[in-house]
C-alpha cells in the first residue's frame, strides 16, 4: 500500500498509522515533522507558508515513495505533506513505512525525509515575529544527507 497526500488540513497520525498496519508488518516506523519557531527571539518562526504546483508535487512524491519501496521491502508506506499558511508548532509532514522488518522500516522513513527535503517541489516563506518575511533557502547539508542515498 502506497499513500502520498498534499493537503491543507491537519492529519491524525494514530489514525494514518493504524491504517499501515497489517499481518505481514512486523514494525511502522514514522517520522511527524513541525513547523520550527527557530530562534533568536526576534527572528522567531510564527508561521511558514509552503506553496507548490498540486500536480506536480503529487508524482514527486509518488516517485520519493515508489523510490522506498523499490529498496525496501515495505508492506507499505505513506507521504502526507500539508500546504498553506502553517503556525509554528503545527504539524507539516508525515513519514511513515511498515516492514516485516525493523531496519528496513526505519532506513525507508529516513530515505523518504532526507529525500522530501531536497526534492519535493515545495517553496516555503518563513514569516518572523518582527513582522519579516524570508524565502527558505536549500541548505548544503540537506544535499549531503540526501547524496548518502545515491546507489
């Protein structure tokens, strides 16, 4: 099973997990990101807006998905990223695998977050507590992180 969501609203990850779980899974390992206030104070995070092409962003994410399950041996595996204004503290992503295995589950939700950072084709605008405004910019070591996955 092969989930990949882009939404709005909010997700209820016992309810995202429970429908991972199967006979075969002998573990779900699962990654929830936040949206990160960040600091020093004044440049607090209190909201990141992420903007993205629906059509486009989908097959990214089936491909990053299809991708894990290729290399692991997943019984299945979900993506649910939201779009929109988001407050810091809300959730912004879920990453999740089932394996009769625990090494594989883990090492899928890993590939698929270091993978969800560089390549899936979101734009995000930070919005500070001074009332500033700042594009996200591509950070080297998330490239690293993902380059480790090369075959």
């Amino acid at each position: 099973m092969l989930r990949v969501r882009v939404q709005t609203e909010d997700f209820n990850v016992g309810v995202e997990l429970a429908r991972l779980g199967d006979t075969s899974a002998g573990g779900i390992a699962s990654f929830i990101g936040l949206v990160r206030a960040g600091e020093p104070p004044a440049r607090r995070v209190v909201a990141l807006t992420l903007e993205h092409y629906p059509a486009m962003t989908q097959k990214a994410l089936e491909r990053i998905a299809g991708e894990a399950q290729s290399r692991w041996p997943l019984s299945g595996c979900i993506i649910i990223h939201r779009a929109g204004r988001l407050l810091a503290g809300e959730q912004i992503v879920l990453a999740a695998a089932a394996s009769p295995h625990r090494a594989a589950a883990l090492q899928a939700v890993a590939f698929l977050m270091d993978w969800l950072k560089t390549s899936a084709p979101f734009w995000k605008l930070e919005e500070f507590a001074d009332g500033g405004r700042a594009w996200v910019a591509a950070r080297a070591e998330d490239t690293t992180a993902q380059s480790a996955w090369t075959r």
